[in-house]
C-alpha cells in the first residue's frame, strides 16, 4: 500500500475519502435522529444504554471530525502528506 516515496497509493486514499465521506454521513443521520427526538420528546435525551453503540458513534464523530479538518487543511494549499 505505501510506494517507496511514502505517500499513500490511490485505492488507500480512495478508501479514506469513502470511509471519510460515510462518516460524516453517519454524523448527520446522529443529528437528524437527535432533532427528531427533541422535536417528539421537546428534550434530548443522550444516553445509550448499549456500549457497541455509543463507542462505534464515538469513533465515527471523531473520524469524521479529523476528517473535515483534512478536507480543510487541502483546501486551504497545505499538503497533508508532509
């Protein structure tokens, strides 16, 4: 997977920006179901009982948090690379 120069192959990156994108996708379904339940209840209420569930949302925000700060960073003219 990583060339001899040490920059990451095609399909890596391609995989990242896919795995990248769904995270994100996955944080805005975690707040429409959030303002749904405020919209029904008029309150949220954050706790889930199930630890799978409440650590697998916890490392799709902070992928996806990491995530946009990389899109930001290329963005803006920095390399991410170096």
């Amino acid at each position: 997977m990583w060339r001899v120069k040490g920059t990451l192959t095609k399909t890596f990156r391609d995989a990242i920006h896919i795995f990248g994108l769904c995270c994100l996708l996955g944080c805005a379904v975690i707040v429409v179901f959030m303002l749904t339940g405020i919209a029904v209840r008029g309150y949220f209420y954050a706790v889930e009982p199930d630890r799978l569930i409440l650590f697998v949302e916890i490392v799709v925000a902070v992928f996806g948090l990491a995530y946009v700060f990389y899109l930001f960073q290329k963005a803006l003219g920095g390399d991410p690379q170096k």
